[in-house]
C-alpha cells in the first residue's frame, strides 16, 4: 500500500467535486474554522479542513481497514 499524499491546503485544485450538507452540519465545520482561528490561531478556511479531515480519515482506513472509523460508521457502530 501506498501513503496518501497529504492535503495540499491553500493553491489552485483542479478537481472539484460538490458534496451537500445539512445546516448543522454546516454550522459545526464554520464552528471548527472559528476555534481554529481563535484557539489556536490557525486561519484556515473551510475547504482545507475539509480536505484536511478527508485525509485523517483516509489514512485511518488504509491503516487500520476493518477497524477504521470510516467502516465502523458507515456500519453504524
């Protein structure tokens, strides 16, 4: 298995893929962006946690498979 490459953060991206969420949903990730900016002087903006958070995720699924938190939600555990 190969590493994921990490996310590249701020430069021009040249795939784009349009993902819908609800209001809540909408709400905690500008929620993340603030106590990012906030508590922890990071000034992010809300695509590169985004791409961030899909890289910890993919990685954990490569390295951990069955017991990555990506299958054990998709199962609803």
């Amino acid at each position: 298995r190969t590493p994921r490459p990490r996310p590249t953060g701020r430069e021009r991206h040249e795939e784009k893929i349009t993902v819908y969420v609800s209001a809540e949903e909408l709400f905690a990730l500008e929620h993340a962006r603030l106590e990012l900016r906030g508590e922890h002087g990071l000034a992010v903006d809300r695509g590169r946690i985004v791409r961030e958070a899909v890289a910890v995720v993919l990685a954990d699924l490569e390295q951990r498979g069955e017991a990555s938190i990506l299958v054990r939600r998709l199962r609803g555990r």
